[in-house]
C-alpha cells in the first residue's frame, strides 16, 4: 500500500513538472501597415489577454491591401483584418469569408475637405472636383449624390494621394479619407478638416474594419472564435480602463511609430472598437442590399452565411 502512494506521489510530482499545455497558435494578419486601428489586437497580445484563453497570436503586416482576405479565404493565414464592404465583395463574387469579429465598428471612412472652402452641406459639392481612392467609393458617391439631385460632380482617381490632393487643390474633397488619420495629418500640415460622414450622405451603418477567416478553420476549432472575440473584449476593455497603459504596449511593439501623431490619432480612434463583439446580421445585411442596390456588388449576398455567430 505503501508502494502504491509512494507510486502515486511520484506520478503526481512528475505531472506537475510537465509545462503547461502549449497554447494554440493563431496567425492574425492586418489589412495595412500596423496602426492605431490595430490597437486592440496588440493590447490583447501584449497585455496577455490571448494567452489567457489559450492562444498564440502572431500579428502579421502585408504586402498590399488586397492580400490579407486572400490569403485567409486559401487558409495561408488563420485570420485576416479587411474591410467589411471586402468580405461582402468576396461573397458577392462567389467566395465565401467566415466573418468571426469586429475591430472598428463604424465607418472611418469619409469625404474630407478643408474649412474654408464654402462645403457646408453634400449639395455644395455640386460642380466641384471630388478625389476617390477606390472605384467603388467612386461609385457609391455618385449614386448617394445623384439621390440629392447633384449630378454635376467631377471625380478623380488620386489614389492614397488625399492629403496633398487637397492641398494643392487637385480635389476640393475626398472619399476614402479616415477621420481619424487624414484629419490629423491635415493638423500636422496646418490646415483645418472638415468631413460628411458616410452615414450624412445615406449610407446604412457598416463596421469599416473586420476580422474573417476561412470556414474550414472556423469548423476545425468550434470554439477558438469565442476565445478569440472575449480577448478582444477584455483588451478593449483594458484600452478604456488605463488607456496610457495600452498605448505604451502599442509604441513597445512598435518603437518606430511617431508616438505624438498616434496618440492625436488614437483620441479620434478609441470610441470606434466595439466593447462587445457581436456581428448584427440585420446590419450586415442591409449594408449588403445597398452595395447591391449601388452596383457595387454583382450580385445579393445572403450575410447569414458568412457570420460566425459563436
């Protein structure tokens, strides 16, 4: 009997010594350069949100805007920051992204122009040039325009070219501007932004950036999705409780980033991460019948089927 508790006793000993289980590892890459829009992401990582729901988070940078959602729809990457007018134009064209989070919930996206200039109001575009940094914005502009009556507008590719477009006066306005970075480096360059919200000129509400996968690795871990998305809130959650305490997680990640700027950014950035992480699928479908509606999209898409509803 004796023999037998001693067995035990080692046994016991022996397990305890053995490390913990590994935690499981997931790569995340963003839709750009890293930037204060990413902020939950690193607090989650750096703050040890993630490790205490068993994961391993790699944050990845890409090569171009378009690769992320690319290569998370062919599983080279677990999971992938994109736009959510991406994910429906993916689904749209026949592909299928699993959406699993939210990281900025409402539009950034805006069409910025100087003070000063006699834009009050949408109608005072009419008879001006107006800049674009994607064909669609292009698109959706017209069309929310045209529903005002201004139908005289000229538009001009300026690519991510919107700061210096507007000051040297190639464009009188932007779409693709974010109001959080444009409008500070407008700042920075001593000029005063004012903006139309997306939402000002008819848009429906949209999340400007989400998180997507394939559905292949949403089925083969049931539950990474869940403890995934309650690290995300316990980070955002973090950023509000001592937000200087995650900015300096931000800047010890990323020592290059000018510290002044990101911090006039983040003030503009903060209320847009979702505190709680819940895809509305009434929302997401009806940003999807407008893009349809617009054009944009080639064909409905019945967002359902792309929500991970955990």
């Amino acid at each position: 009997m004796k023999g037998i508790s001693r067995f035990l006793a080692l046994l016991l000993a022996l397990l305890l010594a053995l490390p913990a289980t590994a935690s499981e590892k997931v790569t995340v890459m963003l839709d750009w350069f890293p930037n204060m829009d990413h902020l939950p992401l690193f607090v989650a990582r750096d703050g040890g949100h993630f490790a205490e729901v068993g994961l391993d988070v790699e944050i990845l940078a890409p090569s171009d805007t378009a690769t992320a959602l690319k290569l998370a729809l062919a599983g080279k990457v677990d999971l992938a920051v994109t736009y959510e007018s991406q994910a429906l134009l993916a689904a749209s064209e026949g592909h299928r992204p699993a959406v699993t989070s939210t990281l900025i919930d409402s539009p950034l996206n805006v069409v910025l122009f100087l003070k000063g200039k006699g834009i009050e109001r949408p109608e005072d575009l009419a008879g001006r040039t107006v800049g674009y940094t994607e064909p669609d914005f292009e698109r959706l502009l017209k069309a929310a325009l045209a529903d005002r009556g201004v139908d005289d507008v000229e538009t001009v590719h300026v690519h991510f070219s919107i700061v210096p477009s507007l000051i040297t006066g190639k464009a009188d306005a932007v779409i693709g501007a974010y109001r959080n970075y444009e409008v500070t480096t407008l700042e920075r360059e001593g000029y005063e932004g004012a903006f139309f919200t997306l939402e000002e000129l008819g848009f429906p509400p949209f999340s400007e950036l989400v998180i997507v996968a394939s559905p292949k690795w949403v089925q083969s871990g049931p539950d990474r999705v869940s403890r995934f998305n309650a690290a995300l809130e316990k980070a955002v959650a973090a950023i509000d409780a001592d937000s200087q305490g995650a900015l300096d997680l931000f800047f010890k990640a990323l020592p290059e980033a000018d510290r002044d700027f990101e911090e006039a950014v983040f003030a503009r950035t903060v209320a847009f991460f979702p505190r709680r992480q819940h895809l509305d699928e009434a929302r997401w479908q009806a940003f999807a019948d407008h893009l349809h509606d617009k054009g944009v999209l080639a064909r409905s898409v019945d967002v359902a089927d792309l929500l991970v509803q955990p």
